[in-house]
C-alpha cells in the first residue's frame, strides 16, 4: 500500500501549530492528517489513504465498541538541529503491531505498508515535529474490529489508522523523580493472558489501580504477578529497572504477561556502555524493598515511549493496613542520567547511531 494523499483538507496555519507547541502537553492536540486503510477477508488490505484528521464513522454495533478487539502502538519523530525529522526504531513498532495481531486475531499489516502509512503521515505533517528540547511528534497507530456484527467472533473487517500529536514530558512534572503505588491487590495481566499485547483492554483493566495510585499521591501503579503479588511486572503504560549498588541493572522477564517495551530493549543494550551488567530476571517484591533498606538497590526508573526515562523517586505500598514509603537513595541517580542522555541524544541525532535505530522521514 501507498498511503496516497487524498487532498481534501484545510491546513492549521503556522502562527497557530507554533502556538500549540510552545506548550503541547501530552496527546491533547492533533496533527491536519490521519492514515487509514481497510481488510477484509474477501479483499486483504485496501482503501488505504492518508485524508484530513477526521472523526471515525462506525455503526453502534461496531464490534470494537463491543468486544474490544483492538490493539495499538505508540512511536515519536524527533527533530533534528538540521531541521531534518527522524523516527525511533519504527520496524520494531511495525513488528510488535503483528505480534499484538496475532493475539487478538486480527490481521497483520506487511512492516512496508505501516511504513508508509507513518512515514507518509509525518512527513506531510512535518510542521507539527517540535524543536524544543524534549518535544517530539507521537504517533499513534492503531487496528481495531470495525464491521456490524454482535456475534463473538474476530472481525471480519478491521481498521488500520495512524494520527499524531506533538507532544511534551508525560508526567506533570516533566522530568522529576516520580512516585509508585506498588499494586498488590489488582492485576494488570495473567499467564496465558494479553499482557504481552498491546491492547486497548489492558490499559481499561490498569485504570482501577491507577485511580488507586492516584488516590495514593502517585502518578503511576507498578503491577505485580496476579498469582501471588509477589514478582513485579510493569506499569501500566511503561516497563521498570533497577539499578543496584554493584553495577547490576535489573528488569523483570517479559514471559508473556508484559510489554516487550523498545524503550526496554534499547535501554538493556546500551547498559554496559555504563558499566552496568544487565540482569533480565524475577524481581520479589522482598527483594526491592530489602534492597532500598539495604542501599543495595541505589536507582530506578520507568521507560516507555511516552515516559522516556523518568526516575522513579519513591515506591508506596500497602502493607498489613500501614501505608509504607520506600525512597530510592538516588532519586535521579548517576545511571539513570547516563542512559538517558545517551538514549534521547540518539534518539535526536546528537551523538552517533551505531545501532543504525533511527530513520529519516522527513
Ligand atoms: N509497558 C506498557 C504497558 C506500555 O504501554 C508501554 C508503552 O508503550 C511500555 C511498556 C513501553 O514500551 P515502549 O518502550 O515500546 O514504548
Ligand atoms: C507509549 O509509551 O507509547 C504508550 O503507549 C504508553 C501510554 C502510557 C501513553
């Protein structure tokens, strides 16, 4: 597929775009143009367009709006001092896109035609990539169920659509050490579950444990294993590390109830660079919260897409009905800087891509 313009659209003026990025927050403003295109089971892939951000036509008994057979992902452009606009690792978006298809039995989409559906969508909407430090372009694409049929079944027709947000730090407060309300009660994923995909469901069954963390004074919830509470998995929207007191960095095994996060990979890559010996391996929750007391367990951090890096300052739990604070003795520590600066200055094009990640698109 091409993505082909289909040239209908009244563009934001410039005065207007440069308004909305001096401050644009986190996936409040959307770009002029969104991609779409169409499966069914007779034709395959088809209809695709790029066409002006619209909102979606789908009869109330779309099956997405019923059984929630939907998937998505989330990937950013990044503008160069050239001016010149770059993605992240986009094939690994492309790839894990199929992986959640997979799961959720819907189609896959060939990595060229997600491709040119992102590629073709930021490169006409170029003028909404921020120049600003630590402003980028989201996109999110996304694939969901959208024919009229009650029956439980996969979707015998599905949407493919990709639209884009400039877009600031996630949290509030930019990039201040943030607190976790340790989740020992609910469950995010389980064995044999969709944790591993990137599914609009997972996120409906984290909001009850955010609202808990919020409640709680903290921004976001650090699920553990829903079979004993006891191993940490991730976030709800983003994974976690450890860094510890002799140079180990430690992150729970996806096994197939986490988010196989980019962020994730590349963080695990570039660890040793920092003289840090990457441990992907269970993590108790006794083992975290001896290890803060101990000092063995110096820094951590959540990553995702959205999240960058952002230091993790305390981690809050409940525990035999008495709210406990663990606090890390490095709140934004050492290791933590260092990855961080080394990922965002590749992800800018400030120091060299030995890892040939990024791509130009604009
Ligand atoms: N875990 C969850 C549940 C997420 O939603 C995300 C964000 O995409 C991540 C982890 C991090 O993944 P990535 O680094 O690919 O953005
Ligand atoms: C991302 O980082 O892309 C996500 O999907 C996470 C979400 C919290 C915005």
């Amino acid at each position: 597929m091409s993505f082909p313009l289909v040239p209908d659209v009244a563009t934001t003026p410039a005065e207007e775009i440069a308004r909305i990025l001096t401050d644009p927050g986190f996936g409040i403003h959307f770009t002029d143009h969104m991609a779409l295109a169409i499966w069914t089971e007779a034709e395959g892939w088809h209809d695709d367009r790029i066409e002006g951000y619209h909102p979606l036509a789908l009869g109330p008994a779309g099956a997405v709006l019923h059984y929630g057979q939907e998937i998505f992902e989330g990937l950013k452009a990044y503008r160069r001092q050239d001016g010149s606009v770059w993605l992240f690792r986009p094939d690994m978006n492309a790839a894990r896109l199929n992986r959640s298809a997979d799961r959720m039995t819907l189609p896959r989409l060939p990595e060229a035609d997600f491709l040119a559906a992102i590629g073709g969508l930021v490169a006409l909407d170029q003028a909404w990539v921020p120049e600003a430090d630590e402003m980028s372009l989201y996109i999110r694409p996304f694939m969901f169920g959208s024919d009229q049929f009650l029956g439980v079944r996969s979707a015998a027709e599905v949407t493919f659509a990709a639209i884009a947000s400039p877009c600031g730090p996630y949290f509030a407060d930019g990039i201040s050490p943030v607190k976790i309300w340790i989740s020992t009660d609910l469950s995010r994923a389980g064995q044999g579950g969709t944790g591993a995909a990137k599914c609009g469901g997972n996120y409906a069954a984290s909001l009850l444990a955010t609202r808990q963390a919020q409640q709680q004074g903290c921004s976001q919830v650090l699920f553990t294993d829903a079979a004993d509470h006891e191993w940490l998995e991730e976030l709800g929207g983003m994974n976690v590390f450890l860094v510890t007191s002799d140079g180990r960095l430690l992150t729970p095994p996806t096994s197939g109830t986490i988010l196989d996060g980019i962020t994730r990979d590349s963080v695990m890559t570039l660890a040793p660079e920092f003289g840090l010996t990457v441990q992907e391996r269970p993590i108790s929750l006794s083992e975290l919260l001896s290890g803060i007391g101990s000092r063995n367990v110096v820094e951590a951090f959540a990553c995702g897409t959205a999240a960058v890096i952002t230091p993790i300052g305390t981690f809050r739990l409940e525990r035999e009905g008495k709210i406990e604070d663990f606090s890390l003795p490095e709140p934004f520590g050492p290791k933590t800087a260092d990855l961080r600066r080394r990922l965002v200055d590749i992800q800018w094009g400030r120091t060299t891509d030995q890892f040939g990640w990024t791509t130009r698109v604009a």
